[in-house]
C-alpha cells in the first residue's frame, strides 16, 4: 500500500469515528427535541402558508422529491 492510501485511509476512519461519536451524543437531542420541532415546523408550515414545493430530484426508483423552501420539509411523490 502507498503512503497515501495509508494517510487517505486514516482520513477516512478518523471521520468516520467523528461521526460515530457525533450520531452517539446527539441521539437523545435530536429524539426528543430537534425531530419534534422539526415536524411542529412543518405542520406550522402548512397551516400558515401551504408548502412552497420545489423539485429537487427524483429518487433511486424514479419518484420525484420535492422540498418545501419554507420549512425544509422534504416530500416524495409516488402518485405523479
């Protein structure tokens, strides 16, 4: 192995430990309050508003995603 697939490799597996780390100690945050607020959001969102859909792509089966510039809140669309 070269010198550097040895240092892209460490690279790789420091982030990937960061991110362990990361997912562990953020896990009872986002369960218990960022998930919540997020979907009170987007619930606020539709009711004040009404969703500003706009197409972002479509997923691996082909369905279109659509994303609310608003809220963020992310749809996809198996019916279109």
């Amino acid at each position: 192995m070269s010198k550097a697939t040895d240092i892209s490799s460490e690279r790789y597996q420091i982030d990937k430990d960061r991110r362990a780390v990361m997912e562990s100690a953020m896990k009872e945050y986002d369960r218990t309050v960022y998930y919540p607020a997020r979907k009170a959001l987007s619930i606020r969102c539709q009711e004040e508003t009404g969703h500003n859909w706009s197409f972002r792509d479509t997923n691996p089966i082909g369905y279109p995603i659509y994303d609310c510039s608003i809220c963020g809140t992310t749809e996809i669309r198996a019916d279109e």
